[in-house]
C-alpha cells in the first residue's frame, strides 16, 4: 500500500516511476525512477526521497535511507546509470556496433575514468560513517574497483546494448547526495575522456576474493584522506568545491568521534 501510494504521488507530481520491487533486506523495497539528465535527476530523486518519507510517515510508518541500518542484513544503495548523448540529444556516443563489445573509444575512456577516479571520489557516493558498514564482502554491496559486463561483485557494471549502453556505477549507497554522487560520475568519466586513460579488461571472476584490484574505502577517514590528497579531485572540482566536501566529511567525523557508542558500553562497561 505505502509504495503504491508513493508510485501514484510521484507519477501526478511529474516524477515518472519505471518500476519498483521488494529487495532483499527486512522491508527493503526498490523503487527506479525513470532516467532523464543529471540535474532534472537529481531533483527528481531528491523530491522522491522526501516524498516517500513523508507519504508513509503520514500512514503511520517510517522509511529511512541508512546506508546499512542492520550490519547483519543487506545495505541499501544507489545505482547510478550513466551515458553520454549528442549535444541535440539523437545519439548516445558510447555505442560502436564495429567493437566487439559494442563500446565506443569515449565509453571506454569515460569508464576507465570511473574506475581511475573511485577511490578518490568515494566521499561523493559514501558521505557518511554509517555509509562504509555497507562495503562487505558477500552483500550485494561491491567492494572491489573494477568493471565486468554483468558482475554485481564489482563498483562498475556495464549494462545495455546499442543506444542503450550505459554504466552503473554500484558503488553510492542511499544516504548519497544525488548532486553530488551524479557530479563524480560525470567528473570522474569527463576525466578519463580528456586524459585518454585506457580501460583495463574486465575483470572475470568474484570481486569480493580478488587480491589483484583496487578497494574501496573502507571507512570515512580512509575516505577523507583520499579526498584530502586528491590532485584529480581539486581539478576537477576547483579549491572551493574540494574544501567544502573536505570540511563536511571531517565534521562528519569529528562528530561522531565526540560519541561513545552502544558497542563500546558492552564491551568495555565492566560490571560486577
């Protein structure tokens, strides 16, 4: 009933679904929003997650989008799909029907440009303490920095065929701040496309046991120093946008630094 009545809210108020399905965590649903260009979509997900919120609250319920609200049950994400059209809007310039994987040069170097740039970007797709509890082996949540053409074990998975090409960048979870997630996907892509950085071969195999890829971070501060000594995150971002990103995360952390959690009270709170 909730998600219907999201669907139905979202769809009168010019926000078009595609489709939606249970998930597989405890009251875990999905719901896709029809694509469109990265700032009217990144409005358009920004009003769904306020709106979805708000519709069930008004229905007695509560949804959160914690990147991992139970580390014993899957996390929750947000998969980015990305493509590059013509100016005029009449042709994706990824698809090469002469490739054998039908990948043109500038898909190509925009993917590479993903995977080059991941780490360094991971505090647009990872913003918060919480978000790195989801980056475990086995959860649907990759961990590992490479591409595959159908490989959920990896960040980066190229979907689609002709003009429907694309990459679904798996790495942001829920709690990610659409501008910013869709900025480092662009950013990231724009600069593997100026610098011609060329692709690796896709990676074939299980991404969680690999020892030979890169990794994602695997907390906030290992994610703020990587940001921190990014030279590819200042320029493609400029001083002001790469201090304010910097400074937030590290109140992020200092903040939670400022806190004694639950675990620690049981583990350590000695009781006779």
């Amino acid at each position: 009933y909730i998600v219907g009545a999201i669907r139905s809210a979202l769809e009168n108020s010019g926000v078009p679904i595609e489709f939606s399905k249970g998930e597989a965590g405890a009251g875990q649903h999905e719901i896709n929003l029809s694509y469109s260009t990265a700032v009217e979509m990144a409005d358009r997900n920004h009003i769904y997650k306020n709106a979805a919120k708000e519709i069930a609250a008004a229905n007695g319920r509560s949804i959160s989008f914690m990147a991992k609200p139970d580390f014993n049950d899957v996390g929750s994400s947000c998969h980015i799909h990305a493509s590059l059209w013509t100016l005029d809007g009449s042709k994706s310039v990824f698809e090469d029907h002469n490739d054998a994987l039908g990948m043109s040069e500038t898909f190509r170097h925009f993917l590479a440009g993903q995977i080059h740039t991941a780490r360094e970007f991971s505090l647009l797709w990872a913003p918060t303490v919480n978000s790195y509890r989801r980056f475990q082996p086995g959860s649907w949540a990759p961990t590992a920095i490479a591409w595959g053409s159908d490989n959920r074990t990896l960040g980066m998975r190229v979907v689609g065929h002709g003009a429907g090409a694309r990459v679904e960048c798996r790495t942001p979870g829920s709690d990610a701040n659409s501008y910013l997630a869709f900025a480092g996907t662009l950013a990231g892509g724009m600069y593997g496309i100026r610098h011609k950085i060329a692709l690796e071969p896709a990676f074939d195999g299980n991404g969680y046991e690999a020892t030979n890829v890169p990794r994602i971070p695997s907390t906030l501060l290992e994610a703020i120093q990587c940001w921190e000594n990014s030279s590819i995150a200042l320029e493609c971002f400029g001083p002001d946008v790469h201090g304010h990103i910097l400074s937030h995360a590290k109140a992020e952390w200092a903040a939670f630094n400022r806190h004694v959690t639950d675990w620690e009270l049981t583990r350590y709170f000695e009781r006779s």
